[in-house]
C-alpha cells in the first residue's frame, strides 16, 4: 500500500494563537497520535514568510523559535513528526524553478487567497515576484514530501487545489511522478474560521485580536471579559443573540460535554446555555466566566509545556537542524525523480554520455 504522508506549516510571523489551535494544530496532534500516517512533516515556512517581508529577516528570524515553541507546547512531538525550516530545504527552490513553467501568470492571478493578500497589503502595483510565485513553492512543498495528506484552515484550500492541478500537469506532461495530496479542513464550523475577540472575521496579528497559546492565565482572562457579544444584550433579561457572538462561536470549539457537569452543572449542555441565553435571563459575565475556565482547560497544558521548552532552547534549535536534515533527504529523492521525469538527469544516465554524436541527435 502507498505510504500516507503529511505535510504542513505556518509562516513565522507571529506567535499562534487559539485560531491556529483549533484551526489547525490540534488536528495536526490528533493525525499524529492517530498511527494512520507513515510519516508527519510539520515546517516553519520562513522563505514563504520572507515573500512579503522581505524588509524584515529579524522578524522572521525570531519567530522561527515562537513557532517551534508553539508546536511542541502543543503536543507535536519530535519522535513522531518532523519538524523543519523550509530555508534549510535547498531542493524546494530548485522544484518551485520548474513547476513555474506549469503554471500561467493568469492562473495565479485567479487564486481568491493571493487576491486577497495583495489587497491587504496594498501590493496592487509593486507585488513582489516571490510573493506572487508563493501558491507555486506551495505546491513544491507539498510534492517534495510526497504528502497524501495536507491539513490546514480553509484559507488555504485555493493553494490546494493549485498544487492538485501542478501535480496533475506534470504527471501528464512529464510521466507518473508526483503524489496527488488530498486537504483535510477543520470538521467544525467554528473551528473553520474562530473571529477574533472583537468578534471581526478572522484573528489577525495587525487587528491585535489574538489569544495567543502563550498567552498567560490572566491575560487569557481579561481578553475573554473583553470579548464582543451582542450589543443588543443590555440587560440580564434581555433575549440575546447567538449569531455572531464570539463567546459562544468559541465555546462551540473548544466546549465538550463534560465541561457542563464540571464547572457549569445547571445546564445539561451547550444547547440548553444557547437557549437560555436567546430566551433572557442569562448574563454574559456568566456565560465569560464558564469559556475561561473551558479555554484553561485546553491552555494551561500547553503553557506548561511551553514553558519547559522555553527553558530548553539549545534542544528546541537541535529539533529543528535534525528535522531539517530529514526532510532534505526526503526531498532529494522526490527532485531525483522530478529530474529523472523531466530528462534533465544528464550526469545519470551513462548511455547518454556514452552514445557517440550522430546516435545524440
Ligand atoms: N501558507 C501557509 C500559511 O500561511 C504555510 C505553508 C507554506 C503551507 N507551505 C505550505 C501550508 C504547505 C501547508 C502546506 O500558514
């Protein structure tokens, strides 16, 4: 049977925070622990990051050790996955080179994720080439590693299914080569896109509306009091609504049932505290009080553990060389066949070198 490969990653811009949580890296913990996968690359991808932060190597430079911190607070666990830096991976340069032939500039300029991008940035007249050609050292990504199996936030499906028509026209162009890579989303809605805590559509750095994984009990605490409900719930009686109410969107992500008899036994389940609180009578204090204690449930392990990292940096930065090595012989033998397929093995093929000149042409 074919082997089944994971391949994922963040750019290190920024510390993850509870929507790359349950966006993306609990799932990636469970994928893990799961025994299913034959191999698990998790990589911090500094020269994507690098494409529109080109100014800025310290910043990027620093965050490589944040995410890596991240991960490992989270439960990645160096003995099963493979951690790396996408930079020491020389082989995904040189696989992004020749995929570009595949690809039209139209196309990418099709890609909802990258149109969004150059949008937010103010890019329209002065986008980077680099940045442009990221979906497209995406799909090396993906290939190098043989990934069967890429589980990220649904921001990043276009970059999927760019990636699937990469592998597709090579494979036809150029002979069976490439593993075609299936996405695996987030399985609830909540979890697809958790807003921010000013209840704005998605948790941005820029909008300084994270909870980061790193961030102490306190701060987690004034962050959830703070949180965007309904403006229309003035008053404890007052009907509330559910609807774009992050405190419930997030106790949709991270609740189970068992936190009910725990620390909120009045209610049978989320669906009685939803309905309370749609009827009247049900302050959101109370409903705030209950997430904290939810989230903690789910943070303070991983702020232990964190912790006991960050007190063990050498070791983290030893993760990450070995890791990276790894993936460099991974990523060897899929270019070794990428240039086998292409015919550009010239140095390998020793008929060729031998053929005399008229049996050349
Ligand atoms: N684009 C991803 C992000 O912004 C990071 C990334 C780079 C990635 N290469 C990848 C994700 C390959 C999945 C597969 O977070």
């Amino acid at each position: 049977m074919a082997e089944k490969i994971i391949l994922t990653g963040d750019r290190p811009t920024g510390r993850l925070h509870v929507g790359h949580y349950v966006g993306s890296l609990r799932e990636r913990v469970r994928l893990q622990d799961s025994g299913e996968f034959d191999k698990v690359f998790i990589m911090i991808a500094d020269a994507q990051a690098l494409t529109d932060n080109a100014e800025n190597p310290d910043k990027v430079r620093k965050n490589i050790i944040e995410v890596a911190l991240d991960y490992l607070a989270c439960g990645l666990d160096p003995a099963k996955t493979t951690i790396f830096v996408q930079s020491m991976v020389p082989q995904l340069t040189e696989l992004t080179f020749y995929y570009m032939n595949l690809v039209t500039v139209a196309r990418v300029q099709r890609n909802p994720t990258v149109k969004n991008e150059i949008k937010m940035r103010n890019f329209e007249a002065s986008i980077p080439v680099g940045f442009f050609c990221y979906p497209i050292s995406q799909a090396a990504d993906i290939t190098a590693f043989k990934a069967t199996t890429v589980p990220v936030g649904e921001d990043q499906e276009p970059m999927l299914e760019q990636c699937r028509e990469i592998v597709h026209k090579f494979n036809s162009v150029y002979g069976p080569t490439l593993t075609m890579p299936e996405i695996v989303l987030p399985s609830n809605d909540a979890c697809m896109r958790l807003p921010g805590i000013d209840g704005k559509a998605k948790m941005s750095k820029s909008l300084g509306n994270c909870i980061y994984l790193s961030d102490p009990a306190d701060v987690v605490k004034k962050k959830i009091m703070s949180m965007y409900t309904d403006p229309n719930h003035v008053r404890v009686e007052d009907p509330g609504q559910i609807e774009g109410n992050c405190v419930f969107t997030y106790l949709d992500a991270f609740c189970k049932p068992e936190h009910f008899a725990k620390y909120l036994p009045d209610y049978e389940n989320l669906d009685a505290l939803k309905a309370h609180y749609q009827r009247g009578g049900l302050g959101d204090v109370k409903v705030k009080k209950f997430l904290i204690k939810v989230l903690e449930e789910t943070l303070s392990p991983i702020r232990e553990r964190r912790h006991m990292w960050e007190a063990r940096i050498p070791e983290v930065y030893e993760i990450l060389r070995k890791g990276s090595e790894v993936a460099a012989a991974a990523a060897a033998e899929t270019l070794h066949d990428v240039r086998d397929a292409m015919r550009i093995n010239y140095f390998d093929d020793q008929e060729l070198m031998n053929q005399p000149y008229e049996q050349q042409l």
